[in-house]
C-alpha cells in the first residue's frame, strides 16, 4: 500500500499553486506567442529560453 501514498505525494507536489501557476503562464506564454503569423515552435523556444535561465524573481 505504499505506492497509493507516494501517488499521493506525486499528485500534491504537481498540483500546488506554484507548479499551477507556472503552467498556466507557460500555456500563456505559449499561446500568445503562437498566434503570430511567421512564428513556429522553433522560434518561440528561442525567444523564451533566455527567460528561463535569466529568470530569478522566482526562487527555486
């Protein structure tokens, strides 16, 4: 009966409001990005990577 207890510390780790929130600014991000014209998934990668490794407002 241990693996119902670690699936319940999986599911409550990937569902906290901080790992929400980065979610859902991704899948912002990701579809704000989208929508222009000439910009595919290549080039949004490039222009958010930057971002993600430059980033420290938010700890880790």
């Amino acid at each position: 009966m241990e693996i119902f207890g670690n699936l319940a510390l999986g599911f409550e780790q990937a569902l906290s409001w901080s790992n929400l929130s980065y979610c859902f600014i991704g899948v912002l991000l990701g579809t704000l990005i989208g929508v222009l014209p000439g910009l595919g998934p290549v080039v949004t990668i490039a222009m958010l990577l930057p971002i993600t490794f430059g980033c420290r407002r938010f700890p880790r």
